[in-house]
C-alpha cells in the first residue's frame, strides 16, 4: 500500500514518520505551505507534491491530515479528482468518515483513522504512538487492509461505527481535556488557602501524577481512595461546608455542583470496590446537596 498524506501539521508528521518507521510506503507530503510539505517529506525521507493531483498518482491511500474545519473543503476539492479505488482518509477525532459522504458516488472507499493520543510534537509524537489505541471505521470493503496497516506497526486497532463517533471523543475529551479543568479548580483552592498559583500546582503534581498513574495501571475501582470509599461521612460534610461557606473560592456554586456529580459518580466505584459496604448515607448527603441546588 503507497500511502501520501494532504496537510503536513503535527499528526500528519507525526504519522508519517511512524509509519515509516515500520516499513509502510510513504509517498510524500502535499500541504498548502510547501515550506511545511518540504519539513515533512525531508523528515521521512519521501517526497514532496505540488498538488493533490500529482500525491493521487502516486498513492493508492491518502491521509487527511488537516484542521477538522478544513477536512469539508479538502474533499469538495478532491471529488473533482480521479478518486476511483482509492482509500480515503480523515484523522478527526470527532468527525466520522460520513465526512465524504458522497464518496460512493465516485469509486472511492473513505475511512475515519483517529489515534488515541494526544500529539504535541511534529518531532517527537511519532515515538510514543505504539502505545496508543487506533480506532478505525468506514467503508466495509477495505476496512480490514485499513487496520492491518496499524496492527503490523504493532498498535492496538478498534474498529468502531460512525453514530458513535463524537460520544467516542467526548469520551477522550473527559480525561485529557476536561482534567486540566478539574486540576486547575484543585489549584484554585489551594490558592483560596493561602497558596500561590505556581506552588499550587508544584504541590499538587505528584499526587496528580501518582493517581493518574495508579488508574492507567489498575484501573478506577482498584485504585479509588478517599473519603467517599472510606463512607467518610464527616470529611465530606466538611468539604461540602467548606465549599459553601467561602466567599473567596472563584466559581463556587460550579465547583459544588462537580465536587457532588464527581462523588456520586466515585459511590458507583465504590459499591463494586466494595459490594458489602453500605452507601446510602453518602448518597444521602450527595442528594440532599443536590436537591439543594436543583441538580
């Protein structure tokens, strides 16, 4: 398979490389910027294309490698091409590959490729992508030559459905994402106790780290703590008050209502870490908390 790739940012060196790495038939690199093009042909020893045309000729699969707001126009410039038996690909993490949804239309077979990872370097990602999962979903007919290209890198491939698409990245988005926030209301705190910001988030990186390193290792029931798994009823009537009753705390009533959906979520842990405990008074307060605020 002669794979060339349209955009030539982060995730499409990041790819390139690590597919080159593993044997795999780069073509080369089209990309608006040619300078950008030239940086990645250059760093995987491949080619550099003046044209969508020209990568086509040369490529029997294309990778989209572009801002997910530029995938639709890439393709409405692509349809006019010669398309016929050729593997279509986007990298969205959550755009489906209904994105070429007319693609029947001209002979092409087209398929959404998301790493599950977060890709920071044009230069260094590539190294760290053989421990992420690859999902993978599209047309049927070579879905499965599609996967084989990652499985022979020795990646781990899921192959998903595009309905589930964007729950699938909301997912992603809930762990990456959405912790910076959770670590930034940690910091918050913290400061509201006389921390400054900058010793706020030195102190609280290990425990971060350790937990987050504790959950991608035993996962979230062997590796819950605290006072909700303990049914500490008192500590966490405290943090409840504590919550309240600072006038200093930035975006209080939003941190209330986390701290609350959080623990209710931490009791269903907690009741399959320990089937025999008793948790209906932590739920108790959570819903009392709640109904006092219309959760």
């Amino acid at each position: 398979m002669k794979i060339g790739f349209i955009g030539a940012g982060k995730v499409g060196f990041s790819l390139g490389k690590y597919l080159k790495e593993h044997g795999v038939n780069i073509t080369g690199y089209y990309s608006k910027s040619q300078n950008s093009a030239k940086m990645a042909a250059d760093f995987t020893d491949t080619k550099t294309y003046d044209s969508i045309k020209n990568l086509l000729k040369d490529s029997d699969t294309v990778f989209i490698t572009v801002p997910d707001g530029v995938i639709g126009e890439i393709w409405e410039n692509m349809k006019n091409l010669d398309i016929k038996n050729k593997n279509i690909c986007h990298c969205s993490g959550s755009i489906s590959s209904a994105a070429f949804f007319d693609a029947y239309k001209y002979g092409a077979c087209v398929y959404s490729v998301h790493p599950l990872y977060a890709i920071s370097s044009k230069f260094n990602s590539y190294k760290e992508l053989s421990n992420a999962y690859f999902t993978v979903e599209g047309s049927k007919e070579h879905i499965n030559d599609i996967v084989e290209i990652f499985k022979n890198t020795g990646s781990k491939v899921i192959v998903t459905s595009p309905e589930n698409k964007s729950l699938y990245h909301c997912g992603a988005v809930v762990v990456s994402n959405l912790v910076t926030g959770l670590y930034s209301l940690g910091v918050d705190i913290l400061e509201s106790c006389g921390f400054d910001k900058e010793t706020a988030q030195k102190a609280l990186s290990n425990l971060f780290i350790g937990n987050a390193k504790s959950l991608t290792e035993k996962g979230p029931v062997d590796s819950l703590t605290g006072p909700i798994e303990r049914c500490d009823i008192s500590t966490i009537e405290k943090h409840i008050c504590s919550i309240k009753n600072r006038s200093d705390l930035k975006s209080k009533e939003n941190l209330l209502m986390i701290y609350l959906l959080l623990s209710e979520k931490l009791v269903g842990i907690g009741e399959e870490k320990h089937p025999n405990r008793d948790y209906s008074k932590v739920m108790e307060v959570i819903n009392n908390e709640k109904h006092s605020i219309n959760l």
